[in-house]
C-alpha cells in the first residue's frame, strides 16, 4: 500500500498530493470494494480501518488535484460500505458538491441543504463543521464564528474547532480572542510545537496594537523557544524567533534601559530579555535557519519551500554589512 495514500491530505504537499491522485485509478482497481454491507469471505475483497481511511485521502488529494472522477468513486465506495446516511460520509458527500458547485447560487443551495440536515439532526456535526466551511468560503466569517463558538460550547474538547476558531479570529483581528483559542489546544497538547509557534504568530502580529508591545513580544519570543526547545529544526520556530527577538531589540533599543522593567500583564510578573540575550537568540536562530537551509538544498528539496527563509538570511545580511 503506497505511504503516500496514508499521508494526511492536507499535510502533503502539492506534489505528492498530484502523486496520491494520478495513483488513484490504479488503487481503486487494486482494492476495489465490495458490494456487499458486509465482506463475505472468499467473495469480497479483504477490508480493514487502514483501507476506508486510504479512501477518505484519497478522496481529498483527488478534490484537491481536480480529479473529480476519482474523487466520486472513492465517495460511492465509501457510501456502499457504511451507507449513505452515515454522518461521516454525508460531510464527505457535502465536501464533494462544494467542489463541483459552479457559481455562488450552487453554493447558496448548499447550504439550505445543511440548514434543512442540522434542522432534522442538530448533532450532526460532520455537517455542521462543513456548514462552517461554506461559511468561510461564502465570506460570512462573523456568522462562522458563532456557528463555532456554540459548537465548541456542545464540544469544547474539540482541538480541529479551536483551532479552527483561532483562524477566524486573526483573520477579523481578533487576536486576543485567536490567543484564547491557542491556549485551550495546549491545555490538552502542551508539547505541541507548532501550536506553540502559531501563538508566538498571533502576539508577534499584535504587538503593534497592544497596550503592552513590549510584554506581547516578550511572549511571542518565550513561545518560539518553546517550539523549537520541543522540535530542533522546526523552521517555523527559528523564523518566528528571529522575527520576534529582533522587533523586541528594536524596541528595548541598544542600551540595557528596559532590562529591569515588568510586563505584569502578558509575563506574569517575568522579566523582559536584556539585550545580550536577545542578541544571542536572534544570532542562534539565524545561524540554525542557515544550516536547515543548507541541509535542505544539499537533499535536494525544492527552493521554494525555503524561499521566504532565505529572503530573511539575505535580509539579515545586508543590514550587517550597512
């Protein structure tokens, strides 16, 4: 069975989610299902979990690549196995006619379609998750918001819905509220690295508009150092803290004035970097983005997965060289 199909869709990138699809055909004829509710020895093919969740990544890398015909059959499949009012498979089956809907109107009738679902069966939450979708993509945030938050009332040990929710906020301008959202994930994973670099995002990006600047970069840099203490090489981190430990500098200016000052409102009553320290993070960081980069190129992976991070190591240089 090919790993690629046991990658999570949206964790592949766009070349191997092209691989997963133009694959498609030929697994499908390789593992086709059976036709029957429940396999027959010696008359139907052989069935496990792993198989209905290679067909569910399979179905999002062929929507994803526009190989709608593929996408079909794998939803046909999996509705013949678990039957069409499965809550799983009508999500599916509503994220298959979002992406075939051909104007704004086909989109509109979908969601009547969900309202008319949710009115039968509130606790269909597949579909609400997909309601809140549409939501997005229809440019109705505020209303996916609200749908959100009572989701999260009914269900509130729902990492993907808070996370999701952190998204809407940032993208209203949110961001205490999107910070709020970060925190109850890391409540239930508190070692997870790339939730604590997206909280270190959200305050680096609302430090210009905070009330204490200095105390949101001095957490935004204490989060960074948390992702990259739990993953040695998350890019992600090191840019993060580069980014935020050289804004804090910028704002501490070049003498020792804001060593001894408290940020009661962010830090808890921790003290803010001095100089020296900062310098040396934001040194460590530009140092370890270099070496991933020249890692990276030496193993052959592509130059625009690391663009953004070279644009700042050349960056970095040429303020040096002033």
């Amino acid at each position: 069975m090919s790993t690629l199909f046991s990658t999570l869709p949206l964790r592949q990138s766009h070349s191997e989610a092209l691989s997963s699809s133009q694959q498609a055909g030929r697994y499908l004829e390789q593992y086709g299902s059976s036709a029957f509710p429940i396999p027959i020895p010696f008359l139907s093919s052989p069935e496990s979990t792993e198989l209905w969740s290679t067909y569910e990544n399979m179905l999002y890398s062929c929507l994803r690549t526009g190989d709608n015909k593929a996408a079909h059959l794998c939803l046909e499949k999996l509705g013949v196995r678990f039957g069409t009012n499965d809550e799983r498979v009508m999500g599916l089956r509503g994220l298959y006619q979002e992406a075939m809907a051909e104007d704004q109107s086909a989109l509109l009738q979908m969601l009547r379609e969900y309202d008319e679902t949710l009115a039968e069966d509130p606790t269909a939450t597949p579909i609400r998750k997909r309601r809140i979708a549409l939501l997005k993509t229809l440019s109705r945030e505020p209303d996916a918001i609200t749908d959100l938050t009572e989701l999260l009332e009914a269900s509130p040990t729902d990492l993907e819905s808070w996370a999701e929710l952190c998204e809407l906020y940032v993208s209203q301008g949110l961001y205490q509220q999107a910070e709020f959202c970060l925190e109850e994930i890391l409540l239930s994973t508190p070692n997870a690295w790339n939730v604590q670099a997206r909280l270190g995002e959200v305050l680096y990006t609302s430090a210009p508009a905070a009330q204490d600047q200095l105390g949101a970069l001095t957490e935004s840099v204490r989060r960074f150092c948390r992702s990259i203490e739990l993953c040695d090489g998350y890019v992600r981190g090191y840019y993060g803290l580069k980014l935020a430990s050289d804004k804090l500098l910028e704002g501490l200016g070049s003498s020792n004035k804001a060593v001894n000052q408290i940020s009661h409102s962010r830090n808890h009553g921790l003290a803010i970097p001095s100089v020296e320290v900062l310098q040396k993070l934001s040194e460590s960081a530009t140092s370890r983005l270099a070496e991933i980069v020249r890692d990276a190129s030496l193993h052959g992976s592509a130059f625009h997965d690391f663009a953004f991070v070279e644009d700042l190591l050349k960056a970095t240089t040429m303020a040096r060289q002033r």
